[in-house]
C-alpha cells in the first residue's frame, strides 16, 4: 500500500538540499515522488500520514559499532586501547553465549532505532554472530555485519580461532546471510585488527570480499599509540603501509579510527579510495587521540561517523556523534573548521558513500530506499527554526537529541513511529539484557 508523508521541510542530504511544504511519496520500499507546496494536493488519494509539525531527513548511517558490546556499557572505564580489550572487553566477549549475544544486539538496535540511525556497519565477536544477524534482520533494521576473525590473542587465549576455522565459519555465515532479510543485511569480513590477526588471515578474508557482489572489508587501524608502536614493532611499518603491503586497502575496505597516520599513509588511502569511520566519543573516552578529518576529507578521502561500541562511548547516539565531529577539531583547526553540513553529510550520505550504497541509501530522493528520519519541530528548544539550510544543520547537529525522533522507517516501514517501536518490546529487550548480563557476569 503506498503511503505519503506531508512533512514542513526536508533535508535532503542531495541537491536541492532543502525543501519545504512537501511529501513524500513511498510505494514498497522505495520513494517514488517527491512534490512540493500545491502540488502536495496532488497526492491526497493516498494513504497520507500528517507530519507537518516535522522535518524529515535521511535515516543516519553509522559505520563502526559492536553489537555484540551493548551489554558492556559502563563495565570497562578508564583504560587505554590495549588494556581496555584485554582486561575487559576479550572476557566479556567469550562469556557470551547465543542468548546472552541475542540479548546484546537487541538493546543496541534498539538505541540506534530511537535515536535515528537507520544502517550499520557491524563488527561481532567471535562466537555465536548468528545471533545479531537475526536481530538486526528481524528488527527490520540494516546492516553489514560480520563476526570478528581473531587468530592471534596473546594476553587473553580464550578468543582466537585457528585461521582455517575463522575462515570457513566466515565463508559459511557470507553464504549464509549476505544480502538476507530482502537485502537488508549484507555480510562484511572483519578480521579485528593486526595484532590479532595473523598475515594469512588478514589477506584470506579479503580474497573472500572480492568472492561476493557488494561486500566489504572491515578492520580496526591505527587506534592508539600501544597499538601503532607493536604493529611497526611486529610488521616494521606502520599500520596503513602494513594493510598496504597486504593489499587490503580499497574502495570496498572501511578503516575504524585512523588517528595515528603518516603522510604516506594519508596519501595511501587517497590512492586506494578506503574510507575512514571516524569515532570521536570513543577516540576521546579511550584517550586515543584526535583524527585530523579536515585534512582527510580535503585530501578527498571518504568519512563517515559512528559510535563503535557502547563500552567505550557510553552511547550509540548519532547526535552526539555528529556534534563532537564538529566540536574536537575547532580548537586545532579554528571555529570555521567542519561546518555543521559537513558533519551532516558524513553521517548520511557520508556513510552511505563508505558503504557502497551511495545510490541506495543515505538521502531523501526519488528511486532511493526510504530509510527516513522525522524529527518533530515543536520540541527543539531553539524558538527560531528557519527554512534555511545552514539554520537547519546546525540546529540538527549541535542542538538535536534523540528525543526530538519522532519517527523512523526503514525499507518503507515504520521501525518507530510517535516515540513509540512498531514491533520491537522494549521492556521485554531491557529485562531480558539485564537478565543475561547477570548470567554471563556468573560465566566469568
Ligand atoms: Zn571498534
């Protein structure tokens, strides 16, 4: 059945960048016109929802987050990178099992679904990554996910696999699930990050992204100072000249962090077109350091935003994401560094962009899927919302919180709609979170 939102403005995240008396038109799950002022008349034959008191955007694309860590929010302060892993978050992750991992990835769809972010790109644990899948497929939500490949793990033995058996569980889930619930869900191989990793591994789970159509290639890179000094310590280069050396970097490959990089590194990935998900509430709270994005994205280099895991956040809001992107590097680079558009952009079109599905998601347009946030008017504490683009962006990411969502449709249907989930408990997702998070604390 065909619906039409009646909205006040659109951010489009594409050209032109705003419109305002308009409606949208979504027949399945795509959006199929797009009309403004009389012509919104036009479409009232249809079944139309009156969101007038709402601007609609694109859904957020953020490209960096461990489903599997939600349970872990609170549970691993304090710390540096490497002690952060090996003395918290490793344990944690092998206490999982299938419930406990299920439990996990539903609390934190749900805080990414309430907050406005419509796809993920996901890095799991090692065990039981099933779990999310079906989490995120029957949710409604998208995403690339894929289990993370370990085969080294010195300090903490418990996670690791030997190579053959990350490889063929990794080949078995990409044949499983990539592109399953109507394409929702894509498999993305993420070997972890170098030190856990031996060569083979890195290079086999890349020879596996090139064996399936629209595939990506996900890994931790030059995080922390800990983890640079032992990669040039182990591989004697640094961590991108060493992903360079193993032909992992491209257009398909999505590198978390990226703080610590070289000149030859920056122009490395310029070359090979891999993008950069950058966290900053994460790179600050864990004390990794500030990414020069400025410089990367005037380099031409893809960036997009996320939260990583809840542990090292505590939050997976996109909101908060988007205003420290813009707030970390005014200092460094000066006030007009990183304008509120640019900021928007990565955190939509931006992530789309990393992804591959720049044609697919990531905007209000006609032909693209209708993954699209509305965010109700009459509860921004700001008395002065203007129809003017750069008014708006900045409004969105320096004043807007999750609680001015009103609505969220993924794929054409509604995963949220009036503050409320449409097919998601969220009371039976807390209980059984804290149900499962006191088992598998008992596990440890
Ligand atoms: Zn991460």
């Amino acid at each position: 059945m065909p619906t039409v939102i009646i909205v006040d403005k659109i951010l489009t995240s594409s050209q032109p960048e705003l419109l305002t008396s308009a409606a949208i038109l979504i027949e399945e799950n795509r959006i199929t016109k797009i009309v403004t002022g009389k012509d919104v008349d036009e479409l009232a034959n249809y079944d139309t929802i009156d969101a007038s008191h709402c601007i609609a955007i694109p859904g957020f694309v953020q490209t960096h987050i461990h489903l599997c860590q939600t349970l872990f929010r609170g549970m691993a302060e304090n710390l540096l990178l490497l002690d952060w892993l090996q003395k918290r978050i490793f344990p944690f992750e092998a206490a999982h099992n299938a419930e406990s991992m299920h439990a996990s990835a539903m609390m934190g769809i749900a805080e990414l679904i309430r907050s406005g972010t419509t796809t993920i790109l996901d890095m799991g644990s090692v065990n039981h990554h099933e779990e999310v899948i079906r989490a995120i497929g029957e949710t409604g939500f998208r995403a690339f996910t894929g289990k993370a490949m370990m085969d080294i793990n010195g300090a903490f033995s418990k996670l690791k696999e030997p190579t053959e058996d990350s490889i063929s569980s990794t080949i078995a889930l990409a044949e499983k699930w990539h592109n399953s619930f109507d394409e929702r869900v894509k498999y993305a191989p993420a070997p972890r990050f170098v030190l856990s990793c031996t060569d083979e591994l890195m290079k086999e789970a890349f020879e596996i992204t090139k064996q399936f159509d629209g595939m990506l290639y996900h890994t931790h890179a030059s995080e922390n100072y800990g983890e640079v000094n032992a990669v040039r310590e182990r591989c004697k280069m640094d961590n991108v000249e060493f992903l360079n050396h193993l032909k992992v970097l491209s257009k398909n490959t999505v590198l978390a962090h990226c703080i610590h990089l070289n000149e030859n590194e920056i122009q490395l990935m310029k070359q090979t077109k891999t993008s950069v998900a950058h966290c900053p509430s994460s790179n600050l709270k864990l004390g990794s350091g500030i990414a020069n994005i400025p410089r990367y994205i005037s380099e031409g280099i893809t960036v997009s935003l996320a939260a990583d895991g809840a542990p090292c956040n505590n939050n997976l809001n996109m909101f908060q994401e988007m205003r420290l992107a813009g707030l970390i590097q005014k200092p460094v680079h000066g006030p007009t560094s990183m304008p509120a558009k640019t900021v928007f952009e990565m955190a939509t079109i931006g992530g789309a962009k990393a992804l591959g599905l720049e044609n697919e998601i990531g905007s209000i347009e006609v032909g693209k899927k209708a993954d699209i946030v509305l965010l109700d008017l009459n509860n921004f504490w700001n008395p002065l919302i203007q129809d003017d683009a750069d008014d708006l962006y900045t409004t969105i990411v320096y004043s807007a919180e999750p609680i001015n969502v009103d609505s969220v449709m993924i794929d054409g249907k509604w995963v949220y709609r009036k503050k409320e989930f449409a097919g998601i408990d969220e009371e039976l997702i807390l209980s059984n979170a804290r149900n499962e998070l006191k088992k598998l604390l008992d596990r440890i």
